[in-house]
C-alpha cells in the first residue's frame, strides 16, 4: 500500500470520527433545565467523554455518575467518571450499576436525569438478578460473544439476565423525567439495543429471548437457562406510565459518520449500508466480489471509488488466536480479493477491535503474499481466528488509540 493510500484512509476514519464528537453531537439536543436537580448517569466506552462535553455546555447545576471501560476515562469537573471491564464484566461493574441506582434515589417530579449512552455499556453494567452472580453473567457474556450471534440478538438476552438494562435504570428514576442521548453503535440505531438500553424499555419478551437463543444454539450457562425459564424479574412494559414524559434521541450513529468520511474524500465515495450484519469473513467475501467487479469491469461503481460501509458483523469462535471483528473482516478480505488494485482499512470507531490493541488493520491486494514470503499461512490464521498477529506481522495494524466515541465498524475500500 502506498503511503498517500493510507494517509487518505486514515483521513477518511478520522473524519468518521469527528462526526461523532461528543461536543458537536450534543449540541443542540440539550433538554431545557428543569426547576429542580440535573443529575447525569450515563455508560459506555465513550461516556466520559459524553460527560465532559456536557459540563462544557450545560449552563445550570449538576451532579451525577457514569461508568466507561479501563483506560477510556477523562477529566470532569461535577460528573464522577468510573470504569470497569470490558467485553466481560467484571466487580468494578457491578459497583458501577450500583452507584448509577444510588445516583437516581429520591428525586422527585421537578428533578431531570439525562442518560448518556454509547456502545460498550452491556458489559460495563452487570447487574445480575435473583440467585444470580457476576460470575453467571459473564459466563453469559464470553457464551454470546462466542456464539457468533448479532448484537441485536445478544443485547434481547442480556436484557432478560439484568436488574439494570430493559429500561429498569429509567424505572427507578421515577416520578423524575428521563432524557436519554443515545451515540448508536447498533445496525438500524434503535436505542433500545444501544448498551441493551438501560433506560429505554423494550418490547422484546422473555419468550422471545428464548427463542433467539435456542435459533442460534446459544450455549447458555445453566444458571442463566433456569432463570430465563422462570417468570420472576421481567423487564418493564414500555407502555408503563412511569415512562411517560421520557425522551429518547440518537445524536450521533454510524449513518452520519459514514456521510461525513464520504464528504470528505477526495475521491468518488459510495456507502453500501451503515448497518451491515453477519460473520466477518463471509461480509468480507461479499466486499471482495464487489472490489473484484469494479477492478474488472468497472461496475457497480466506476472507478476511482471509495466503498464505505458500517454496522456490526460478528465472529464464531473457531480457532484460540488474537483479533477482533474488523481485522477478522480485513484478512477475509484480502485472502478473497488478492490480486486485485485495492487498499482497505477497516477499524472500529472506538478504537479498539475486540480486546486488542488496535482499531483494526490495513491491507491491499499483495497482502496475503507478503505474509506467506514472512513464513505465515493466512488461511491458517484465519481459520483460528489470528487475524491480529497477521497483520502484527505484516507491521499493518491500525492504532490510533481510544477515539472517545462508538459509532461501530467503519470499512474503506479504495480502488483508483
């Protein structure tokens, strides 16, 4: 890859990237303040980040607690900024959720909490209910990440195994009005599914949740199966009146971060979609056919082009290597386009791909044989999953570092 090829791709995340700045996304979706108290809760790997934005442009008292993953937090002032493990939860997150309810305790109807929720808060607020412990929640946990099931899928679970998320952290703010600022990292940016909505009830049922589970051969732990099978501990209606009075509203989401890095190319640039679902490798085996059929024959698109697309693919666990979704999706893709005149980038928006250190990689069409002429065999690698020493191999690992936002998968695929 060229150095001006990546410079470009890496105008095109950051860009991405400043379209979901927390400062610019709340400006102008900040509610009234009321006659009585602010308070301020939030979760997610952008949360504290949310939180500063805020008090820089909040004009009236405030307080309040929200809770981002270890090495994402930032300065305040008024808000409290906790931190906690992620993808698997684990004891600073329980306190978290714990501090979230404390947070919320006593208002009354002149009082105002606002919600800032981003991507990455499932994990972050454990909340285990019943006989339930931390440890049978992240057991569910490592079990969904595992399965290769959509996120939409797992937050419906995880709703059904909390006392914190399907709306119940708004429930307990009541008689307060709640107004929830959602940063969307869901494919359709439905708020609901954003940190499996902690203060946005949802209409997916137990028995729904059951039946995604067994669709999709969800090993659930048999702690977690007994007690999806129970009635106790439902999720709240979201025809409740408690919820009457409450807004939501998406500020930011992979849609106008997508629109923005496409502003901003200097090339041609198409966006395929902003919510593209299913298996890494088998999305990238779509993105190649497409990238081999404008290299060839100059359709869909005429080249030179930019392809953008976003959302949320997933990975089976197959193999024990290193590596999250986007450079699973990028090794699949080079081993299915090599050959072809194309570079690519593809990262998450929050800057860490799975538990790696790194958004994601860059590749191009001689990728795969300048991997095998360093001794690696790229099919092997990603038959295990070791899409990250792949390209920590080939010295093509994107990492820029913690972005204070969430707006999920970002993919570009330039062909001049």
């Amino acid at each position: 890859m060229t150095p001006e090829d990546r410079q470009l791709l890496t105008a095109l995340f950051d860009a991405a990237v400043r379209a979901a700045d927390p400062l610019r996304a709340l400006r102008g979706h900040l509610p009234q303040p009321p006659k009585g108290r602010t308070v301020v809760i939030g979760a997610g790997k952008g949360a504290a980040q949310l939180a500063a934005a805020f008090e820089d442009l909040w004009t009236a008292p405030l307080e309040g607690v929200v809770v981002t993953r270890y090495g994402y937090g930032c300065a305040t002032r008024q808000i409290k900024v906790l931190v906690a493990a992620h993808p698997v939860p684990d004891q600073a997150g329980l306190a978290a959720s714990a501090a979230l309810f404390n947070a919320v305790q006593g208002l009354t109807a002149d009082d105002l909490v606002v919600a800032l929720i981003c991507g990455g808060g499932s994990a972050l607020l454990p909340c285990p209910p019943g006989d339930l412990t931390l440890e049978d929640e992240a057991a569910l946990n490592r079990a969904l990440l595992a399965s290769g099931a959509p996120i939409s899928v797992m937050n419906a679970i995880r709703k059904q195994v909390s006392g914190i998320k399907g709306g119940r952290l708004a429930a307990a703010c009541h008689p307060a009005r709640v107004v929830t600022l959602v940063v969307s990292d869901v494919p359709g940016d439905d708020p609901a599914q954003v940190a499996s909505g902690p203060t946005v009830p949802d209409r997916v049922t137990r028995e729904d949740a059951r039946a995604m589970a067994a669709a999709w051969r969800i090993a659930l732990p048999d702690k977690v199966a007994a007690w999806l099978a129970g009635e106790a501990g439902r999720a709240p209606d979201p025809t409740d009146p408690i919820f009457a009075g409450h807004q939501v509203q998406v500020i930011a989401s992979a849609r106008i971060s997508l629109e923005a890095a496409a502003a901003a190319s200097p090339l041609p640039a198409v966006i395929l979609s902003d919510a593209i679902e299913g298996e890494a490798r088998d999305v990238a085996r779509v993105h190649a056919a497409i990238a081999r059929e404008v290299a060839l024959r100059n359709r869909p698109f005429a080249r030179p082009v930019v392809i953008l697309s976003g959302g949320e693919t997933t990975v089976t666990l197959r193999g024990k290597g290193r590596g999250g979704r986007n450079s699973e999706f990028l090794l699949a893709l080079a081993l299915a386009a090599e050959g072809v005149s194309f570079s690519a980038l593809a990262a998450d928006t929050d800057g860490i791909d799975g538990s790696e250190n790194n958004a994601g990689a860059f590749a191009d069409g001689a990728s795969m044989m300048r991997l095998r002429a360093l001794g690696a065999d790229p099919a092997a690698l990603l038959a295990r999953n070791d899409a990250y020493t792949a390209f920590q191999t080939l010295g093509d690992l994107f990492e820029p570092g913690p972005t204070g936002t969430n707006v999920n998968d970002f993919r570009a695929i330039l062909l001049r």
